[in-house]
C-alpha cells in the first residue's frame, strides 16, 4: 500500500480514469454494433457521424489506437455506403 499522500491520490485519480475509460469505450463498441445492425440509409449516415466523432475522442486520448479507430471508421464507412 502507498504511503505518501500524493501517491494515494494518484491511486484514487487513476481508478477515475480508468473507469471513464471503459466506459467511452464500451459506449463506443455499442453505437458500432448498432450501426453494423441498421438497415436503414438515412439512420446509418447519422449514426455514422456519432460513430465517427466517437472514435475519434477514444484515439485523441489515447483509449484506442489512432489507426485502430482509422480502420473501423474506414470499414463503417464502406457498410454505410452498401446500404442501399
């Protein structure tokens, strides 16, 4: 266990992020799997923009990789624009 002050607080801070973390990226994962689920054009171009900006969060604070979060926005992409 941590003696210092400073450490224990760190301690505390990084359970917090931790937890915001998993949750923005299980949040994530869920608008994707609901996007590769929707049939519709119009309900899947602006799920995609959600998608899209979401996934972009998750690499900026280095959550997910920057070109993981590139290739699922490249895939989702191509889906979108299958759909007729």
């Amino acid at each position: 266990m941590a003696n210092h002050k400073s450490s224990l607080k760190r301690i505390r801070a990084n359970e917090a992020k931790r937890l915001r973390n998993r949750y923005q990226h299980k949040t994530t994962r869920t608008m994707v799997k609901k996007l590769r689920l929707t049939h519709d054009k119009v309900v899947a171009t602006d799920l995609y923009q959600k998608v899209s900006s979401a996934l972009d969060k998750l690499a900026k604070k280095n959550i997910i990789h920057k070109n993981k979060a590139s290739n699922l926005k490249s895939k989702l992409a191509k889906l979108v624009n299958k759909i007729a």
